[in-house]
C-alpha cells in the first residue's frame, strides 16, 4: 500500500514538473506571441481578465502563428492527383530486380522483404506496389495482393501502360478469389484504356 503511495505521488510530482515548463519557450521565455507581431522576443504582457474584450488582441502560439501565403495561380498549381507515378530510383530498381529473381527462385518471403523496403524508398511508385502484389500472389495472399494492387492504381496517375497491367493484375487477383464480376470489371478498365 505504501509503495503505490509513493509511486503515485512521484508521478503527480513528474507530470507537474513537467507541466509547469510547457508555458515557456527556450530561456524561459513566453510561447505566446500576439498575433501580427513580428518580434518574438517583446516584453510580457499584462495579465488579462476573464472578461472577453473587442479589442483584444488574439494570442497564438509560437508553433501556431498562421503564414501568409499568396495563392497559386491556376497555370502554375500542381494538380491534386498523380498525372504519373514517382520514376524508381536506382537503389529501389536494385532491390526490385532482388525480388524478380527471388520470385524466380520461389522465393516469395524473401522477395516481399526487398520489394518493401523498394517501397520505403519509393512510397509512391505503382510499379513497385504491382510488383508486390505478385510477390503476394506467389505466396497465396490474394487479400494483400489486390490492396496492393488498387495502391498501385491510385498511384498509376494517367500511365496508360501501368493502369492497363494494374487492371489485368487485378482481374487475375479478382478471379483467382473467386469475384468473377470483379475480374470482369477490371478486365473492362483494362480494355477502355
């Protein structure tokens, strides 16, 4: 009984301690700097009432102080989509060759391995998503495999070349689960294109 005592007030005295210096910045400094003020490093302020006034001025936090940004103009904004994927930089195009000569070998655990860490390097490249998704449909994981493969869509952007593969990969995904209408469909998207 006694040590939960002890252990409880040694938390409380931790988390006020550290409470205590979330209020000031480096040198003890206020992290509250008024908003439209440029100097950060101005004289405190004078206490402030409880009682909301007009002509207050508003306090943001250093971290929170809003940036004025002119807006792009259409010519010059980059679309919200992907037109084409990410190209795959030489270390990721190592690491994918790995795993297709892994897959030849039959290994698909060791192919996964490489094609993930392809994938930290060039998170937004469908070339490397499709490719795991074969390594998924190698060791008999349909499920991550067609995940795998609509990322891989999604990032595919207007690469007619890549949405087709994507599609038919998907069909055969779709169809070796057993979604007939699914593979179908894909198969439709493949052929639009």
């Amino acid at each position: 009984m006694n040590k939960q005592v002890i252990v409880r007030s040694a938390c409380l005295a931790l988390f006020v301690g550290l409470a205590g210096g979330c209020a000031t910045g480096p040198g003890g400094g206020s992290i509250y700097v008024p908003v439209g003020s440029d100097d950060r490093r101005s004289a405190p302020e004078p206490p402030r009432t409880n009682i909301p006034d007009e002509q207050d001025e508003q306090v943001w936090r250093k971290s929170e102080q809003p940036t004025v940004t002119e807006p792009d103009s259409p010519s010059t904004r980059a679309p919200s989509y992907s037109e084409s994927g990410d190209q795959l930089p030489a270390a990721a195009l190592t690491l994918v060759r790995d795993a297709d000569q892994r897959l030849r070998q039959g290994d698909s655990a060791g192919a996964i391995a490489r094609l993930e860490r392809a994938q930290r390097i060039a998170p937004r490249s469908s070339e490397v998503y499709f490719k795991l998704a074969e390594a998924y449909v190698a060791g008999d994981n349909l499920g991550a495999a067609e995940q795998f493969t609509l990322k891989g869509l999604s990032l595919a952007g207007n690469d007619e070349r890549m949405q087709r593969s994507g599609w038919l990969l998907l069909a055969d995904i779709r169809r070796a689960r057993g979604n007939v209408a699914g593979a179908d469909q894909a198969e439709a998207r493949a052929a639009a294109l």
